[in-house]
C-alpha cells in the first residue's frame, strides 16, 4: 500500500472539546493553518452531555423545589412536576438535537480546516486521521478529554445501564433510578430526578457522598438529598449487577439495591491508548498525560483539558487553553514564522449551548504579547462547585490536604443560619462558611461556602486564596449587609 502524502499545516488539534475548540479556534484567528480532528460533536461533553445541560436541569429541579418552599413562606402553592420542557430545553436550546453544525461553522468561520474522525499519532510532528497525515510545523494539541470509567464489576456490561449520556438524553424518566457513585455528579443529577418524582437511591463505595470536599459539606448535601426524598447508601462495594429485562439489582455484600434504572457516575478516565502515544515516546499506560506548567506533554505536544489530570472542570480546560495558545504563538514568533502571533484575537463566548462557544473571558492567563512572558498555570486557587441546592463550593485546600501538607493550619467555620442573611432565608439545610488560613504565612489557603449561592459566594474567596489577600486584610474590609457572602467575616473572626 503506497504512504500516503503528507500534508503540511502549522498545528494539528486533535479532540475538539471545550480546551482544543478554544485552542484551534483561536489559533486560526491568529492566522495560523490549523487542522481540528474530533470524532464526535465540537464542543465535547459540556455543551451536549455535561456543564450546560445538567445546569438547565439543574435550574428546573431548582425552580420546582422554590416553588415548594411558598408553603410556610409566602402562602400556599401547589406544584405538578413534568420532565417535558425539560428534555425540550435541552434539546432545542442547549444541543441542536446534538448536532455540532453551528460550531463547526464557527471554528471553520475562523479560517480552521475541520475534519471528522479519530486522531492518532504518527510519529514526530505527524497526526494520522484515516488515510490522511499530517505534518505539524509548530505543533501538535491534545484535547481528548475523558470518558466515563466503568468499573469491572461483574455483570454491568451486560446490562442497559446509563452514564452522562442517557442521563442527559432522557425524554422519558424512570419510576426509580440506582445512582452508582456519589461524586459531585452523581449528587447533582439525583437530586434533580427525585425533584421530578424519580424515587433516586445514591451507592457511595465510600463512608460519604462528595468524599474530596470537606467532611461538613458531605453533610450538608447528604441532609438537602435526603430532605428530596433521596436515599443515600454508603460503604457500598458493589460486587454484581443484575438486569432482568425490567429492574436491575446492586449486590453489594450482604445488602442488594434495585431500582428500574441505573445510572453509572463513578469517575472519568483518559483513554491514552488509543492515541499513537508511543510513535514519540510517551507511555500510554498512564492514567492522565502529565503536562509541565505551559501544557508542554514534550517538545512540540501540548495537552489540554481533562485529558491533563489537573482538574476536570470546563474552567481548567479553557485556563489551560489560554496558557497553550500564548505558548505556541510564542514558538511561532521565535521561530520568526509570520502569522499575527501577537496573540490578542478575540474570544468569541460567552453566552452557552451548542449553537455558542462554551468559552468567556480568557481570565488571568491571557496570552502575553512579548516573548518570555508566557503565563504558567497555578492550581493553587482551583474553584470548584458541586450545583446541588444547597450549593457545595471550593477553592484550594480542605483542611485534611493542609494538614497532610504538613502546614501549621487555622480553621475558621460559621453556620450560614448563624448570619442575618442566612437566618431571613430560612432554607434548611442551611450551609456554613469554612477558611483554611497557613498561620505561618497569614493567608487563605482553601476555603469552603455552602448555601443558596455557595458558588457565587466562592468568588470573594478564590480571590482571597489566589491573591494571597492577608487574613488581617480580609478581615478588615466592609462586608454588605445582609448578604451571604458576609458570613465570610464571622468565618475569619473564628480562626483560631
Ligand atoms: C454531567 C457532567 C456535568 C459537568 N458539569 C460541569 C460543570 O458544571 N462545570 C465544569 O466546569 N465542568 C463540568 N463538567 C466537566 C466538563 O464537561 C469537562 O471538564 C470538559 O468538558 C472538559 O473539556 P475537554 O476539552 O478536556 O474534554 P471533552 O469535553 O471530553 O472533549 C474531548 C473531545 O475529544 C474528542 N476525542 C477524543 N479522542 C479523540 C481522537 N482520538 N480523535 C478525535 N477526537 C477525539 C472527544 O470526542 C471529545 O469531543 C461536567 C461533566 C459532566 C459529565
């Protein structure tokens, strides 16, 4: 069979999710020949089966449980749950029916060459798609995420179970519904379904559900599940997994759990096997691809994205992308090669669903402008918010990660109910307010805000943990009243 030719481009980016559409997008603009590979739908898992849906599911399960709350608030009022603007919303507004044209269009609109199919790599500088190869000047960009990781356990593979996808596609909702792994995920969507009458069961293999979050915030959200009508199972190492045709069953030691359907949320993984890692060197067997603080997985490969292993969030991918298309603008200005590698086009997003750029603002790892000057990313003040009502939000370190760090560590908490803002509202389960200070240095380190805006409260808080704001600092600014956000004060007065 003859080679075939190889084709001659300055970047190749394979995996168009949110980190490599950003990355692609904003390299075309810039004036560089960009290649965009993806198999599936440009955008990734958030537009169509992650971030943007589950949040519009989100905000209908939150509209019903307000609702709720009339009684006893505001009068009487009584609430018929129905799925169908639901599915609707996420099908016509959110993902087009989970068609990409609208983004193609958009990374092809930037002057990128889109192609459909599986990237792999072929050697130094060389990404394969089909029969066609391609020969990167200046680089190539891995942005192949994740997908769900399902355990081995003894029978699941063999049944119709569902993971974000099904989840996220459902016209139609079961009676009741076994929700295996109560990770941030996991949380979310239960809590949404048994708000729309599922009868929802979370298994949780460990002693809690949010098991990386504090121990005060598993909690909270495990009282708010329970109070809709949740069951929560922990401890539960499921073993075997029956489907009759109608219910499916969770064995787990002496305990068995059935339910009509089942839902598997029980971590994500990169799958680097599939990626020609070993035509330039890099071990595949790995479970993320290690990258240095400029993206570089080795000389002329970045990776970007949950692909990285640092953080599986929508923000760390385009943070992350930000970093890659400064550092590879950088490269192509050393190089003395010609496109406008001044890094300043613009960044179309903002607005969301599939027909829009996931993106925003490109935050503080803007691309610089002068050689040298390449931000390096900084994980120090990585936020991240678990959408269940209360909302479960972080920055930084918990106290146990501190701890373990060896770091001469301050806690400050306040319940939310304790604040006037908290007390007026009146939402049980409430929340708190949780500061991790390194007493050494004087400075947040982590932070943790639990309530009706717990992931807007955050905000003052990532700002205080990535700044280095001294504690005596936050201690001293005005604080509005009554907000949520002013049980932060009481949260710095009790660091002790
Ligand atoms: C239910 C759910 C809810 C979520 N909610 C949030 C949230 O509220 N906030 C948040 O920040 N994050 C959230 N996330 C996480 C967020 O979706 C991911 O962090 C984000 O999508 C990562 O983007 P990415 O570009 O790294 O990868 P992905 O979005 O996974 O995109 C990777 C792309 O690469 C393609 N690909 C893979 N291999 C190849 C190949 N060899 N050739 C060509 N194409 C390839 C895939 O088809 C895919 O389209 C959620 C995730 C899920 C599942």
């Amino acid at each position: 069979m003859a080679e075939p030719e190889l084709v001659d481009v300055d970047v190749v980016v394979v995996g168009l999710g949110v980190g490599g559409e950003e990355v692609a997008g904003r390299l075309a603009e810039a004036g560089l020949s960009v290649v965009g590979v993806e198999r599936d739908l440009v955008g990734g898992e958030c537009p169509y089966w992650g971030c943007i849906p589950s949040k519009m599911m989100i905000r209908a399960a939150n509209a019903l449980a307000e609702a709720r709350r009339v009684d006893g608030l505001a009068g009487s009022a009584q609430v018929r749950a129905d799925w169908a603007p639901v599915a609707k919303r996420i099908r016509e507004e959110a993902t087009d029916t989970w068609n990409d044209r609208a983004a193609v269009d958009r990374f092809t609109g930037k002057g990128g060459r889109f192609l459909r199919g599986s990237g792999r790599l072929d050697g130094p500088g060389r990404v394969r798609v089909g029969d066609q190869v391609f020969q990167a000047r200046h680089g190539i960009v891995l942005g192949t995420g994740t997908r769900p990781s399902i355990a081995p356990i003894d029978g699941l593979a063999d049944t119709p179970y569902w993971t974000n996808h099904q989840a996220i596609e459902v016209a139609e909702l079961p009676a009741s519904l076994l929700v295996l792994g109560g990770g941030a995920i996991g949380v979310e969507l239960a809590q949404v379904f048994a708000r729309f009458g599922v009868r929802v069961t979370v298994l949780e293999a460990s002693g809690r559900i949010l098991a990386l979050e504090e121990p005060e915030s598993s909690e909270v959200a495990a009282a708010a599940l329970r109070a809709d009508g949740v069951q929560i199972a922990t401890d539960v190492k499921a073993e075997r997994i029956d489907h009759d045709g109608d219910t499916f069953t969770v064995h787990a030691g002496d305990r068995s759990f059935a339910a009509d359907q089942l839902l598997v949320v029980t971590g994500r993984r990169a799958h680097l096997d599939e990626l020609g890692l070993d035509t330039v060197g890099i071990d595949a067997g790995q479970r993320y691809l290690p990258v240095d603080d400029r993206m570089h997985v080795t000389d002329g490969i970045w990776a970007v994205g949950d692909v990285t292993g640092e953080g599986a969030f929508t923000h760390i991918a385009m943070y992350q992308a930000s970093i890659v298309v400064a550092d590879v603008l950088d490269r192509v200005r050393r190089a003395g090669a010609g496109p406008d590698a001044s890094g300043t086009a613009s960044v179309v997003g903002g607005a969301m669903g599939a027909a829009s750029a996931v993106g925003g603002s490109m935050g503080a790892a803007g691309p610089s402008g002068a050689a040298g000057t390449v931000p390096r990313a900084d994980y120090r003040a990585l936020p991240r918010v678990t959408f269940t009502d209360p909302e479960v939000g972080a920055v930084g370190l918990t106290e146990r990660q501190a701890r373990e760090r060896g770091i001469n560590v301050q806690v400050g908490f306040t319940e939310l109910s304790s604040s006037t803002r908290g007390w007026i509202h009146k939402s049980e389960p409430g929340g708190f307010i949780k500061v991790i200070a390194d007493a050494d240095q004087g400075v947040l380190i982590g932070a943790t805000s639990v309530g009706p805006a717990g992931g807007e409260v955050l905000s003052a808080l990532v700002v205080a943990v990535h700044a280095a704001v001294p504690v005596s600092q936050l201690r001293h600014m005005i604080y509005a009243y009554p907000t949520f956000h002013r049980a932060i004060q009481s949260a710095l007065d009790d660091l002790s």
